[in-house]
C-alpha cells in the first residue's frame, strides 16, 4: 500500500501517545496475580504485546495519506534490507567491548544473567521485546512523528515514548514493598537508559531505513544488560579493564556519525 504521512504536530504526538498507552495497557488486561517474571505472567504478556503489533501498523494506516502516494508501507515502517543491521550491531559490539571484555576476564557467559530465570523469560527479553517494542515505538512512531518534528528533533523525542513506555516497572516494584526511593531512583536510572538507547536505535531507523538494525541492537543490550562496574575490581587487571570500557566509549561516541550517514544507506527518511 502506497502512502505518506504528514500530521500537524499536536496530532501526531496524541496519536503517538495513543499507540504507547495501547502498548503499555495491554500488557495489564491480565489478572495480576504473578510477579511479571512468573512463567504464566510472561505468556500472557507476550501475547498481548505480541497482538497490539501485529495491530499497529493497521492503526498506522487510519493516520496515512493514500491521495498523495509516495512509499509503501512496509518501506516507512522498515521492513526492508537486513543487511543494514551489520553497522549499527557492529556499533553497539563496540560500546558493549568493556562489559565483554569483563565477561571473559571472569569467565562468564554472554547469557550468565539469565541462569536462575526460565526459558520463557529469555525468549521474551532476547526475541520477543526487542521485536515488538521496535516496531511500535521505531517502526510505527516514526512516520508519525518524522515530518512534523524533523530529524534532530525526532532523535530526541521519540525515545521519550518509549522511555517512559517503562515507567510501569516502578508501579510494579511500589507494588511489591519496595521503598518508594528506591523505586524512584530505579526508574530514573532505567528511564535514562532506555532512553539513550532509543535515540541510538532511532537513529539508526531513520539512516538505515530498516526496524532490522534497531531489533537486534536491541536484543544484544537486553542480553548485556546494565554495564557491571562492580565486578572490574575482581579481574586481573583493573586498569586494562577500565581501558577497555573507555576504549569502547570513545570509540562508539567517534565512529557513530562517520558510520550511520544517509550516504551509507537508502533509506526513504534520508530523502523525505
């Protein structure tokens, strides 16, 4: 289907708004009886969110301009050239090289974190989040929100959506008897986190043009989780360990606007 996108701003951010809320709600129209690592609890969330993307690009479409054609559909949500992932994974794989580095100085494995969970919660974290998450806060946000606020400014706000689309893990642990402090301040050390990383991985959306990258980006931080900096004191060398982080600092920091350009790919936000 042949389409454009070109929404006033209040009305793109209430639609985008719209989609997030949706997401987000779906994900409680279960009875909450269970931790939400509970196997039960997890099965049920998937498939809720699973439903609600499956849905979006429909929703997508009631905001579309089919009179004025332009790009198809599944060009605007990106479902188009995997190989442009090769990049921004090989990006990410930088950033991450001090916490890999640490993994094998104390001879972890890349999935150490997962050990006392169940296989359903590796599949909803490694496969099932990254794939939906991206594609509604990436995939669909992005035509939303492209024209009305432009390049740079869609960098910066889209990953708002999607970082306080995580607000409700703060209600969840409130819930449970976690101390209100400490709830806050989790909240805002994983708002901050999710946040720059969607910035990151909507930058890679608008200059690859493809939801491939984002999602498997994705998948890989949630594999790495949060940098363990408390360990890089039990490894053989401290020193060269924090080296190495920095290392992979600069170096993502360096290389991220010489290696997503628009020059390097083909994609439709790069002409738009």
């Amino acid at each position: 289907m042949l389409m454009n996108f070109d929404l006033v701003l209040w009305k793109a951010i209430l639609v985008s708004l719209g989609l997030a809320v949706l997401f987000v709600t779906s994900l409680y129209i279960w009875p909450q009886k269970y931790h939400r690592n509970h196997p039960t609890c997890v099965k049920q969330r998937m498939f809720s969110a699973l439903l609600i993307t499956l849905l979006s690009p429909c929703y997508l479409i009631l905001f579309g301009d089919t009179s004025s054609e332009h790009y198809h559909l599944l060009d605007w949500i990106g479902i188009r050239d995997p190989l442009s992932a090769l990049i921004p994974l090989s990006l990410t794989l930088l950033l991450f090289s001090g916490p890999l580095y640490l993994q094998y100085e104390l001879k972890e494995g890349l999935l150490s974190d997962y050990s006392s969970y169940s296989d359903v919660v590796l599949i909803r974290n490694l496969i099932v989040a990254p794939i939906t998450e991206e594609i509604v806060f990436r995939s669909c946000l992005g035509p939303l929100l492209f024209k009305p606020l432009g390049w740079t400014a869609t960098v910066i706000a889209q990953p708002l959506f999607f970082g306080v689309a995580h607000l409700h893990h703060g209600f969840e642990l409130y819930r449970r008897g976690t101390p209100l402090l400490q709830v806050l301040a989790t909240v805002l050390v994983q708002t901050a986190f999710t946040s720059a990383f969607g910035a990151f991985s909507t930058l890679t959306f608008l200059t690859t043009g493809s939801v491939i990258g984002p999602i498997l980006c994705h998948s890989f931080c949630n594999c790495m989780g949060f940098p363990n900096l408390d360990s890089i004191s039990d490894t053989s060398c401290p020193k060269v360990t924090w080296g190495v982080y920095l290392l992979g600092l600069v170096g993502f920091v360096v290389l991220t606007p010489y290696l997503l350009t628009c020059q390097s790919f083909s994609s439709l936000y790069c002409y738009i």
